[in-house]
C-alpha cells in the first residue's frame, strides 16, 4: 500500500481523518472477515 496525499493537501486542503497505520489496520480486517466468510 502506497500513497502520498500532497497533492491532493495542496490542492483542496485536505488532510487525512485516519492515520496510514490505522487505515492498514482496518483493511487488514476487513480482508480477514472476507476471507472467513468466503474463504480464499
């Protein structure tokens, strides 16, 4: 997961709600709850 959100800062002002780790924790689990519930 990569990502810089500069631009996007520079150019409406806006800034992220949730921090880089935590976003990558709540992807990570929701991937895990898929996973459990389809499987692979």
């Amino acid at each position: 997961l990569i990502g810089d959100a500069t631009k996007a800062q520079k150019t409406f002002g806006w800034k992220p709600k949730v921090k880089f780790e935590e976003l990558a924790k709540i992807m990570a689990i929701a991937d895990w709850k898929k996973v459990q519930k389809r499987g692979f």
